[in-house]
C-alpha cells in the first residue's frame, strides 16, 4: 500500500514540470552548494578568527558586492530574452558572445578604477590599522578577476537554465568549491590568507570552463565574443539597469554590516561572516532551485496565458513557500547552540565566540521566512520587467538597513546588526507584496 502511494506520488510529481524541474534542481543546487559551504568551515578550521581573516573577509565581501551588482541581474534578465530570441529563430550565440563582450570590457574598467579609489576610502570609513588596511588591499588586487569570472559564469549559467538545462548550473559549485580546499590546503602553510584568494580564483575559471564545455558539447549554439551593439543588446541593457543599480543598493548592505562591524571589536567582523554563512545554508537550500525554476515557468506561462495567471502562480508559491519555511526557522532557532557547536567547533577556532556566533545566527534567522517571500515576489517583478520598483525598494532597504544597524548595535553591538539585516527583510518582503498587487492590475490595462 505505502509503495503504491509513493509510486503515485512520484508520478504526479513528474508529470508537473515546475513541480519536477524544482524538485530536481533544488536537488542538484543543494549538492551543488553543499560542497561551497563547508568553504568557511575549513577556513574555520585553518585560520580560526584573526585580523588577517578579518581583512580576507572584508576584502572579499566587497569582491562579492561588486560581482554581486551584476552576475544576479545577468543570470535572472538574460532569460527571457533568449527565449524571446530561439522564438523568432535569432542566432542566441552572437546575443550571449555580446553580453560577455561588453560586459567583459565593462567591468574591466570599472574594477581598475574602483582599485584605484577604494584604499583611501577605506582609511576613513573602516578602523583597520595601517597593516591590515594594506593587507585588505593587497587581497583585493589579488581577487579582482574574480568580478569578471563571476559574472560570466552567471551569463551561461542563465544561458543554460534559458534552455532548462537546470543540472548543469546547479551541481558546477560543487565543482568549483572541491577545486578551491584544495587550493587553499595546499598552499595554506605557504601564502596564509592569500591561498584562500587563489583558491577562489582558480575554482571560478575551472568553473567557466565547464559551463562553456557543456554549451559546446550540447550543441546549443556558438558563443562569438563580440562588442557590437545592437537595438537588442540595448534593450537588454536598459531593461538590466534598474536592476543593476538596484543591486548596488542591496549588495551594499553586507559591506555596511561589516563596516559597522569593524567599529565594534577585533574578530566581529569574522563573527557576523560566520553567522552569515550558516544563515545562507537555508537559504540557498530554499531559493538556489526554485526562484531558477518560476522566474522559466512563470516567465513563459505569463505571456501564453496572461497576468491572473501569474497572480494565481504568485499566491500558490507563497502560501506553499510559508508552511514550509515557517517550520524550519523554528527548528533552526531551537537548536542553533548544536549546530553552530558541530560547524565551528574545532580547530584554531576560539571556543568562546562559539555562543556568539550562535546568538547572531539566531537574529539573521528571524528573518529567514521574510527573505524567502520577499525573492519569490521579485521574481514576479522580473516576469513583468518592472526593474524600477525593484530599485526603490532596494535603495529604501539600504537606508533602513543603516539606521537600524545604527540604533540596534549601540544596545546588541554584533548581534544588532544581524537583527537589522531580518526587520528590514520583513519591511521589504511586505512591501513588494502590497505593491505587487497594483504593478499587476496596472499590467492588465495595458
């Protein structure tokens, strides 16, 4: 009887597509991003929490921030206009050889001037001492090419979900994190901190490489790196830009976190990354799979069939969404002391800042539920290419994220600023649902 109904069950599960494709890639995702997690651990392990991890963390985190303004956009814009290209029978491989062109180019530029600026800014903004502040840029320099690899990964990667070629995307973080311990094991006793930086470094171009290999070997088409415009290429660039600035908002954030962080004590900085790391493990488990999965599904069934249908495919998701979250925030809370024990427990790590690192992911939990709802209504905006409310709401979430840091810091100090982080996931997540309402009925005039 239990074998029938599971046999069942798994053939209504197939014959779902969103349901198959998100079961599926959520699968690959989390095997995919395991690997990636157990980065930090080991880091964990090997330098424990020092100024040196302090100047990676730092350092890194603004690689993140101004990779992160582009590669998300990229990955999410790029796909219905491939879509919109295999319909009208366009060449996809010279659309996507632009994108990487001029993108390519385009950061470029922009990284050897930010590398030119950020040091003196960085004196007056952050309290690292002279020492630690030339190591932070010395990092910098080091993972530059990072931005550039991140974000061209995300252009095929997007390219292949275009094509619902999900696995491949997914279970390439793998790849790359195996390739980045050993990097960092190897040459840990040699470089210190710097070996994490090569780590990273190589693991991203081995990852690129694999992206392009499957493209090549599936036959989907020819990528021809190119820097022409053309009315498409400008349509999509316009169409990415509020997006784009919209994550310069939103990515500012963990880099005003560990700002305000390095005014509190030495190792804060460390604390709140390691936190943050064990409150993304959730999240990504969550999101990696199924926001890939709406933004193709939700993207095609919107314009066959119209906007209530995307209101209704909006209101399921959510309701799905919350009666599966709501339980795992409470069992994460609930036993966060062990968890974080078996994490971070071992090695050079201090075992006193264990508690701490526990509470600040108990704070960074709390607003597990709301970030979950907050990224399935944008992938809503994305389907309607309403780039610009997403924008208004990125740079509000900023400015709350600041003035709460400020406030709840003086009385919570590292804890604070984590607690800052999930109320302002809750006023965001509120919001874009509210607006969302009326950005659909206002697209149904149309």
């Amino acid at each position: 009887m239990l074998v029938r109904k599971l046999n069942s069950l798994w053939t209504q599960i197939r014959k779902r597509s969103l349901v198959w494709d998100t079961v599926t890639t959520t699968g690959w995702s989390t095997l995919g991003k395991a690997v990636g997690f157990l980065i930090p651990i080991f880091i964990a392990a090997w330098f424990g929490i020092t100024s040196e991890t302090d100047a990676f963390f730092f350092a890194y985190g603004l690689i993140l921030f101004l990779s992160g303004i582009f590669a998300p956009v990229v990955e999410s814009i790029i796909v219905p206009y491939i879509a919109e290209a295999r319909t009208k029978a366009e060449d996809v491989g010279r659309f996507v050889g632009r994108v990487l062109g001029i993108s390519g180019v385009g950061l470029l530029v922009l990284t050897g001037i930010a590398l030119l600026v950020i040091k003196p800014i960085l004196s007056i903004v952050t309290r690292f001492d002279l020492k630690n502040l030339n190591l932070v840029y010395h990092l910098l320099i080091e993972a530059a090419p990072l931005i550039i690899l991140l974000v061209w990964t995300s252009i095929l990667a997007g390219t292949l979900n275009a094509y619902k070629r999900f696995a491949i995307p997914a279970i390439s973080p793998a790849i790359r994190a195996v390739v980045n311990l050993s990097i960092i094991f190897i040459f840990k006793d040699t470089f210190g901190v710097h070996a994490i930086v090569l780590g990273y470094v190589v693991g991203e171009i081995v990852r690129l490489a694999i992206l392009a290999g499957i493209i090549k070997r599936l036959n989907i088409f020819k990528i021809c790196l190119s820097l022409q415009f053309d009315p498409k290429i400008q349509e999509f660039l316009k169409t990415a830009s509020y997006q784009t600035i919209g994550m310069v908002a939103v990515g500012l954030n963990p880099i005003v976190d560990k700002t305000m962080a390095s005014w509190l004590g030495k190792g804060d900085v460390s604390v709140l990354y390691y936190a943050d790391r064990l409150y993304m493990i959730p999240i990504t488990f969550m999101t990696t799979g199924l926001m890939v999965v709406l933004l193709s599904h939700w993207s095609n069934s919107y314009y066959e069939s119209g906007r209530q249908k995307l209101k209704k495919d909006v209101r399921k998701a959510v309701k799905l969404v919350g009666l599966i979250t709501l339980p795992i925030m409470l069992l994460l809370i609930l036993f966060h002391q062990p968890i974080v024990k078996v994490a971070f427990g071992r090695g050079a790590f201090a075992q006193e800042r264990l508690s701490e690192v526990g509470l600040v992911w108990v704070c960074y939990l709390l607003g597990f539920m709301p970030k979950i709802m907050g990224l399935i209504f944008v992938r809503a905006y994305l389907v309607l290419k309403n780039t610009k409310t997403l924008l208004y709401l990125a740079i509000t979430s900023c400015i709350f994220n600041i003035l709460l840091n400020y406030v709840l810091m003086q009385r919570y100090e590292v804890r604070g600023i984590a607690l800052s982080t999930s109320i302002t996931s809750l006023i965001i997540s509120s919001s874009l649902a509210i607006t969302l309402k009326g950005k659909i009925r206002n697209a149904e005039r149309i």
